[in-house]
C-alpha cells in the first residue's frame, strides 16, 4: 500500500475525531457581556516602556497636530 493514502486517511480520522458535537455548544452558553467582569489588570516589567511609547504616540500626534496648522498658515499666507 501506497505511503500517501495511508497518510491522509490518517489524518483525516484524527481531524475528524477531534470535532466536537452540536450539544455540547449548547451546553456551555457564555453569560451575558453585562455580568462579565473585567480581568483584573496585573502589572508586568514591560510597563514603564509601554507608558513610554504611550506618551512618544501623545507627542508626535502634538507634533503632526502643529505642523498641519503651520502648514494651513502658510497656505493662507501664500493666497
């Protein structure tokens, strides 16, 4: 017998044998969005670089702020 039918039967029962039934969807309803909680917000090392590119993101939306109002003097100007 030939090594590749053999190799995609086999994967084939494998993907089949993992699915899961209609009912047990059913059964395992999550609740509604109201009554979920929030996960609690832990705090990890890489917070003062995230606060960091937070406050660089702050800065250059100022910047690019500013310079589109220069640019739109300018362009009064010129008229």
């Amino acid at each position: 017998m030939n090594a590749k039918p053999c190799l995609a039967l086999t994967l084939v029962s494998l993907v089949a044998g993992c699915g899961f039934s209609s009912s047990s969807v059913e059964t395992t309803k999550a609740p509604p969005a109201a009554a979920q909680k929030a996960p609690e917000r832990r705090e990890t090392v890489f917070d003062p670089w995230v606060g960091t590119i937070d406050r660089a993101k702050g800065v250059q939306n100022t910047v690019d702020e500013q310079a589109a109002e220069q640019r739109r003097k300018i362009d009064e100007a010129t008229r």
